[in-house]
C-alpha cells in the first residue's frame, strides 16, 4: 500500500480521490493520530491517474468575485434555540426537503463517532444542528450525492470548504449535472481528531463510571451564543458542562496537518453560499445582538443568491460589507500551536488515561509545567519578528 498524496499536510480527507476510483483501489486509513488518508493497492491500481485528477486541495486558487454578505436570524426563535448560530442553514434545508429534496450534514453516530449522512425528512435534519468540533466521517457521501442527481433529486450538501471542493471536483470529473445540487460550505476553524474525541469520551466515561449518550459541543441553551462549553449527558442524564475540549482546540495542536497549509481561507469559495458564526455582529447590526445566535451568509454563485431569495421570508436580514464580515479563517489558516510537536509525542508515547489526564484534565501544577514549555518556542518566535 502507498499514500496517494506523499505529504500529509497536502491531504484533507474529503474522499474525492477514494470515491472516483473505478477499481476500489484506494481505502482511507486511519493514521496514529487518527485522520483518515487514502492509501493505494498497487494489486488493485491501472494507474488511470484520476485519484491526483480529481484532488484539488494543494492547487485551489480563489477567484476574486463580488460576493453579498448578509446576518440572517430565522423567523422562528425555537429554530434559533436549538441551532448554533441564527439557523440560517435549517432555512435552507427546509426549502430543499419542500422541493422532495435530500440534505447531507453533519451529525453524531453514535456519540464517539461523527459521520457525513444524508437526511429526507425534518427530524433527520435537526439531527445536523449543533457544531461538531471532530472531523466527520464521509463513508461513501459522493457517490450517494452523484446516485441522487442522476435520479434528478434536489440535493443540498454542507461540509467544509475543503469537503465542498472535493465533491465539486468529483462531480466535474463524473460528469455528472450539477443544476440540482445547492453545496453550502462553512467557515471552519480546523478539524481535529476524531480518535481524541473517542479518547476523550473514553476517559470521561472512565472517570465517572457511567456510559455517556450525548454531547453539545457548544451549549447554546445553557450558556448563550458567546461561550463556548461543551455539555456532556450520561445514561442516567446526569449531565456535566466544562471547557477541556475547548481549551485544547483553541491551542490549534490537535488539527489534521492540512488545515495549517489551508488554502481555502479565502472568502472566495467554490461554493453556492457560505455560513458561519457571524462574530462581529456587535458592531454592523447590533439590533441583532442578542446572544442568541447570529448567521453569516456569504452568497458565492447566482444559484446561491436564487435560493436564498427564496427563504427570505422565513428569516430577518440585513446586508452587511464584506470588509465588515470577515473572520479569521477566511484571511490565513489557524496557526499550528506551540506545544503541537509535545503534544502528539505524548500521545505516542503515553497511556490514553495519562495523556487525557495531562492534556485535556490537568492539574493546577501540570498548567504551569505547560506554560514553562511554550516558552522556548515563544521566544524564537519574537526575536524572528524583532529581526525581519
């Protein structure tokens, strides 16, 4: 078996080349740190060469087009509630599932498994509400999305820009008709592990001796839009709120390698629109701030802007400057933390329950050990910018 990209960090895991390969001669395997890269059977391979066709993520270069930004908040408070932001993508799903369409999401498997699905009805739509802060397994999305638009069905597909690129460059590849396809991408701030997050469950279960069923990654209800706490429920719904998840994500040293080399941090997307956070919001329409949940809408193709003229009236909106609206990850990648390189040693070389407990649980003391050793690093980093 070889990798098909001979570079991590040149591979985002969209599947696009395991999905386009006619012999099955690509699987993806999950690596030490738990992202999933497409290897080749050289048995199985005709060298057809359409694995590195199809990838487009090392040599994506964005189109300077005039995009229309807008704050959405749904209509509907009980939409807002139980959605991250201001429900703008429940919206447009809705309109799609109206049409006898299918949306593909994001949501929970189990709760130690996030998976890319397709849903058809309302209640399996809810299901993709809430962020998921793991990198999603796609399984076999592309070919079910080429199946349905040969079929002729509506299709709504949603991932990162990254996942969203992959597909449409399948679907070029594929030949397939794209007129019924609406893709809406997300401003994503990094994918990390999805076997940490398995660890992570793992260790918590351990900790309490009892079964965890569900987790809120951001729990908007308790806490409001602002914070950030994940909510963890066990069997019996006793239920704990905290920030280790949190806390380790914001230092970017649990990313797959590729979202440092990002090259879709742009506001020119592939995509029919953009969605995300509207952070900021303070400030262009602060008559819609209320710590509820606002939505960014950025609308890059006339496909995008047809559809949302058509759940205009199920949301408020205000259009807003795109100088205005913009956030980090659409200017740079998230910067690859201090402690990354200590970080994955340890986990190499320690048992789950003792790198959890470092990493993700530490001890007032372990805190200050950390600190120590981002200093180093800290200090390279500074006399580098005193010297450019």
């Amino acid at each position: 078996m070889q990798n098909v990209k001979l570079d991590n960090k040149d591979c985002c895991g969209c599947t696009a080349c395991y999905s386009i390969c006619t012999r099955n001669a690509i699987i993806m395997v999950e690596d030490g740190k738990g992202f999933k890269y497409p290897q080749i059977n050289e048995k199985l391979c005709n060298k057809c060469g359409l694995c590195k066709k199809v990838c487009n993520f090392d040599i994506f270069k964005s189109n300077e087009k005039n995009i229309k930004c807008y704050a959405v908040k749904h209509k509907d408070e009980n939409e807002i509630v139980s959605s991250r932001s201001g429900a703008v993508f429940i919206a447009l799903a809705e309109l799609v599932l109206k049409q006898n369409g299918v949306v593909f999401g994001v949501e929970f498997d189990t709760v130690n498994h996030i998976i890319h699905k397709q849903e058809n009805d309302k209640s399996g739509v809810n299901k993709f509400k809430g962020s998921k802060y793991v990198q999603s397994d796609m399984k076999e999305c592309f070919s079910e999305c080429e199946r349905l638009l040969i079929e002729g069905k509506k299709v709504l597909f949603s991932g990162t820009a990254c996942q969203i690129d992959g597909l449409l460059s399948f679907m070029r590849i594929k030949k397939v008709d794209i007129s019924n396809l609406i893709t809406v991408d997300i401003i994503c701030h990094g994918v990390p592990s999805p076997k940490l997050w398995r660890d992570f469950i793992a260790f918590i279960e351990k900790k309490h001796n009892k079964s965890v069923i569900a987790a809120d990654f951001r729990d908007k209800e308790q806490f409001g839009w602002r914070e950030h706490k994940e909510t963890i429920i066990f069997e019996d719904n006793y239920s704990i709120s905290m920030r280790n998840w949190t806390n380790v994500f914001y230092k970017h040293i649990m990313f797959r390698d590729s979202c440092y080399n990002c090259s879709y941090t742009t506001p020119y997307r592939n995509s029919d629109i953009t969605i995300a956070d509207y952070w900021g919001i303070e400030n262009n329409v602060p008559e819609y701030d209320d710590n509820k949940g606002v939505s960014l809408v950025m609308i890059q193709s006339q496909k995008g802007k047809q559809y949302f003229e058509e759940i205009k009236e199920c949301i408020y909106y205000k259009e807003t400057k795109l100088e205005s609206s913009m956030q980090p990850n659409l200017s740079h990648p998230s910067i690859k933390g201090d402690l990354y390189e200590i970080f994955w040693q340890d986990y190499s070389k320690y048992s789950t329950f003792k790198f959890m407990r470092k990493w993700f649980f530490p001890s007032r003391f372990q805190i200050c050990i950390n600190r120590v050793l981002r200093l180093p690093v800290r200090v390279i980093r500074k006399t580098k910018s005193i010297f450019r």
